[in-house]
C-alpha cells in the first residue's frame, strides 16, 4: 500500500518543489509534472509529486490526518 501526502508548493527551484506539507517544509521532484506552479497542491510519494489535486481535496485529506494524529495521541499508553 502507498500512501501520499498533500501539500502546497510554496517555492519552486528547478525541477525540485518546496512544498508545505503540514508544517513541514519538503521537498519533492517534480520532473514529470513540469506544469506545476507555486500555490498548488501536490501529492507527493517516496520524494517526487505524483498528481495534483485541488484545494478542497487536498484541505479533506489533511484534516482527516490532524485527525487520526489527534485519535493516536489520545490514545497512546502513557510514558513510564
């Protein structure tokens, strides 16, 4: 199973996109997807961006991950 993540690029610097992902600054190959642009968002898999995808999807998707993170935190055995 694969899982990729969205994020907005935020800078683009040859083939490579600056991307924020959740907090995160990443960085991932966009060579074989030459059209993007700074200000969409992307998924990206093992380090390249593999689809666009649109805002409101992309919003979707990230909401559902802060809220599997927030159910794994309350869930997590307490540190001894």
């Amino acid at each position: 199973m694969c899982l990729a993540i969205p994020a907005k690029i935020i800078k683009i610097e040859n083939r490579t996109a600056i991307s924020d992902m959740m907090g995160n600054e990443v960085r991932a190959d966009i060579s074989v997807m030459p059209d993007v642009k700074v200000g969409d968002y992307i998924l990206i898999h093992a380090g390249f961006a593999i689809q666009r995808i649109d805002e409101r999807d992309a919003q979707e998707t990230l909401t559902l991950f802060q809220q599997m993170f927030e159910k794994q935190e309350t869930n997590a055995a307490p540190n001894l």
